[in-house]
C-alpha cells in the first residue's frame, strides 16, 4: 500500500511536493479507509487543477519513477534517464531530480527514493520503521554506498552498482528478498492515460478469459446502463475486416503486416431488439469497436487494468479520468475503489480529472481531494482541501461545504484565469 509520494525539481514541480493517502481523523465516508496495521490509509485520491497546473506531470512522475526501478538493471553503461529538472530557475536547473515513496509490505513500513539527472543516480536510501523508530537499511551518495547491519543481502554489492544503476536493483538481481519485495511492489503500481486507452484492452481480454474476473466485469457493465447485457468474447484470426475504417492509410500496412496470421480477440455487444410494438423479438450483436460509442469503448478497456488492480490489491493511477465519460460513470468507477464489496484487498486509484461534479456527488473525503496550480514563478503547487482554512480563521473547510460551488467560485484556487471574451471580441470589431 502507498502511504506517501514526493517529487522535486522534476518538469513544472520545483520543490518537493507530497501527496500522502494517510488517512486524517476527520469521520467522513468511512468506507473510504482502510487499516494496515498501525496505519489508516485512502482507498483514493482525486487531483483538480486548470490546464498545464501540473496534474499530468505529478502522474508521469509517478510513472517515470516506477520505470526507472523496473528497467535499471537492463540499462547499459551508457544508457541515459528521460529526466527533465524544472527549467525555469538556475538554482534547479542543473540539479538533480528528487522522487519519494513510503509504502507499506505485509503492514512494515518503507521509505525509498533516489536522486537523479540524466546520466547518473547521484543519491539513494531505503529506510525501514521498527519500533516507532526508523533505520537506515542503505543510503547512496557521490561519495559511495553505505549498507548497515539490518541489510546484510546488500553488503559487498557496492562495486557492482553503475553510477546509472539503482543499487536497490542490483540488490535484487542477487536474489535479495528485501530488494525483491520491494521491486515486486513497484510492479504492482501501475500508471495509465484516460486518452490514449486502447492499448490496455488485452489486459480486459485476459480477464474475461477467466470465469472468475468475467463475472465481475459483466456485473460492473450491467450497473453502468451501457445498453447491453451481454458480450461475446472469441478468438479468429485476423482478417483485414477487424479493423476500424478510420485507420490512416500509411499505417494500415503496416498493422496488416504485423497481424497476419496472428489470432486476434474480437468482442460483440449483445443488444435486445424489439417489434413495433415493443415486444422484445430476438438480439442483436454490435461490433464493439465500430457500433459502440467511444465512452463505451473506454469503459471497456480500462475496466481491465481498473479490475487487476482490484483483484490483485495494487495501486492504480490515471490521468484524465474523465475523459469521454459521463460524470456518473465516472463517479461509478471511483467508487469501485471505496467499495467494500468490490475492494476487498484494498487497492488505492489516484486520478486526474476535470469533472467537478465529483465534488458533490462522489463521497470523497477532504483529505482526499487533491488541487494543483502554479505560482507566477511557473512552478506547480500540491495541497489537499483538508489543509484549506475556512476565509480569516485557522479552522478546516466544514464537510457540509458545497465543495463544487467553491471551487468553482476560486475559494480553493487551482482555477484557469480566463480573460472576458465578450470586451475580446468587442475591441476587435
């Protein structure tokens, strides 16, 4: 379970900025907790911010420090990092990125991070909490590795470690159990586009191939209302005719060429169809990518990686939730996450959105909900409403607040500035 995530001088974020899903003491929305041993954690958080306040960069640094753990050890020597520091101050702009998360294995708690420009890691520590108290378990500088006691499956593997290799996946590629736990739980926290959507749709395949998770996701189609209760999944081979007819021409080739003779899963929709007089007369199957509509389709393929996450008890992030849905669907799919029914290993989602109806109607607590905007120095600020005081005093944002009507009126910030179209179009005749 992840308990924190910090990241610094990293694209838009200049210092370091931390969303943490440890859950406050505010009684609001139980469902949406969970414990893990001493601690009380979110089963969600949710991000609202203008465009370019920083939501989707907080998300790929999410992504991007996952990736740096998953694929250090198959880097060369020469390899470089897909690492930009915040450009706009000299005092960043040749230092190193900073990227943090505290997490929980089997109820211990963890903190691991690193430092890191394009060419190197230039620091890196892993903590543990034991007995309210944490140890150092390692800690990297420019000057060298220091590995303690409490981290014996670490010790002698210092001159191994590149100065563009983690030492923790060093470590794990000599079967150290701590390291390999640890990369196990990077694994399990997975990153993806509300927008570009369709290249999760195998994951949604695999998991109808399977009685079990097939059930589930019948179920979550039917409560959505998406206009069909059933679905055919099979497998042919390919044939040009499977494609959408709004493929570009200079791609088609290609995609054929790749295809050919490969088996291909193919989904129908299964529609009711009635007389004139209403009577239902037989069924009627849709051809999901081509009669279905894009919300539709979405839903479909991100119901795949959304449902491994639950099953599996991992932590799932997504950018641009919202897009191309109606808001109760939206809402719909968050609420997966504080359900105890269908939450039962208690997974965490983090997402991006615009859709602020969630605010009125989507049972998220304050700490919660997340805003981002950037300061006149064009860096990106993080802040959760829970520290949000009410207007001249020192207390906390009521619950029975309209949420919604505020931050649209700007009482949180996290708003675009928009000018006055109407003198615009005025002083231009």
């Amino acid at each position: 379970m992840l308990i924190e995530f910090t990241v610094g001088n990293f694209l838009s974020f200049r210092d370091n900025k931390t969303l943490t899903l440890e859950a406050t003491n505010i009684t609001e929305y139980k469902d949406s907790t969970f414990k893990s041993g001493q601690f009380k954690l979110l089963k969600s958080a949710v991000l609202y911010g203008a465009n370019s306040s920083g939501k989707s960069n907080f998300i790929k640094a999410m992504s991007i420090m996952k990736k740096i753990v998953m694929t250090s050890a198959e880097k060369s020597s020469a390899s470089k990092f897909d690492i930009i520091p915040f450009l706009l101050n000299t005092s960043t702009e040749n230092n190193p990125s900073f990227f943090e998360v505290v997490f929980l294995i089997q109820n211990t708690r963890f903190r691991y991070g690193f430092e890191i420009d394009k060419e190197s890691i230039r620091g890196e520590w892993l903590f543990k909490l034991e007995n309210k108290e944490e140890i150092p378990l390692f800690i990297r500088e420019e000057e060298g590795i220091g590995v303690t006691d409490d981290f014996q499956e670490g010790s002698r593997l210092e001159s191994k470690t590149r100065e563009n290799a983690l030492f923790l996946s060093v470590v794990d590629q000599f079967n150290g159990e701590i390291a390999g736990n640890i990369i196990q739980w990077f694994n399990n926290w997975g990153t993806i586009s509300g927008l570009s959507h369709e290249n999760y749709r195998g994951v949604t395949f695999s998991l109808l191939d399977n009685k079990k998770s097939k059930a589930r996701l019948l179920d979550f189609f039917k409560d959505l209302d998406l206009g069909f209760d059933q679905i055919k999944f099979r497998k042919e081979k390919f044939q040009k005719s499977f494609l959408p007819s709004d493929i570009p021409s200079e791609l088609l080739e290609d995609i054929i060429t790749d295809l050919q003779g490969k088996t291909v899963a193919r989904i129908d929709t299964i529609h009711k169809k009635f007389d004139e007089k209403g009577n239902q007369v037989g069924f009627e199957d849709f051809d999901l990518r081509e009669q279905e509509s894009s919300g539709t389709n979405k839903v479909f393929d991100i119901s795949g990686p959304i449902f491994d996450t639950l099953l599996d008890g991992g932590i799932l992030v997504i950018d641009e939730l919202d897009a191309k849905l109606h808001p109760l669907m939206t809402a719909a799919i968050t609420n997966l996450f504080n359900s105890p029914e269908y939450n039962t290993k208690n997974a965490q989602l983090i997402f991006a959105t615009h859709d602020t109806n969630l605010l009125s109607y989507g049972r998220f607590r304050r700490d919660q909900i997340y805003f981002l905007e950037k300061d006149k120095y064009e860096a990106s600020d993080l802040y959760s409403l829970i520290e949000y005081k009410e207007e001249g005093t020192n207390s906390k944002i009521r619950k029975d607040r309209s949420f919604e009507k505020d931050y649209i009126n700007g009482r949180y910030g996290a708003i675009p500035f928009i000018g006055n179209f109407e003198e615009l179009l005025i002083d231009g005749k």
